[in-house]
C-alpha cells in the first residue's frame, strides 16, 4: 500500500482538523479548538463508517475538545495563583 495515496485520500476538512487541532494544543486554543471540532463533525458526518476521512475527522473533533479541556486547566491554574492578569 502506498502511504502518500492513502493520505491523499483524506477529506481537505479532515487534515484542516487535524492541523488544527494539534496547532490548538499548543497555540491559540481559544479559536483553533471549536474549529477542529467544527470541520471534524462535518467530516465525520459526510463520510461512511469506517473511511479514513472519517476517522481522521472523529481524531479532528477530540483533539478540538483536548484543546478547550487545555485551556480550562490553564484558567483554572491561573484563577488559583492570583487572577487572571498581564505581567510585566
């Protein structure tokens, strides 16, 4: 099986959720996390059980959720040392 056709299979939505939701992970979750959760369930909804774009749209809609469940951990560790604030 050759691994660059299997990729290229993929939906477009579903590597757009996929980036995103890695990128989220570490930059910008706020916005990058619902999108992936957006292009994920989109994906995932237009394709047939078992697909790849499928599957990578489902991977696209946790890693979204990951995201936001990251960010609620960094509100909440900065809501518990003092408020959320600039520091100069």
């Amino acid at each position: 099986m050759n691994f660059v056709r299997r990729v290229g299979s993929l939906d477009d939505r579903a590597v757009g959720s996929l980036t995103l939701g890695v990128a989220g992970l570490f930059f910008f979750n706020v916005l990058l996390g619902p999108i992936a959760i957006v292009l994920g369930a989109i994906t995932a909804l237009r394709h047939g059980t078992g697909t790849p774009s499928r599957n990578a749209g489902l991977i696209g809609v946790a890693l979204g959720l990951a995201d936001l469940i990251v960010l609620a951990a960094l509100m909440a560790a900065q809501i518990k040392h003092g408020g959320i604030g600039l520091h100069a």
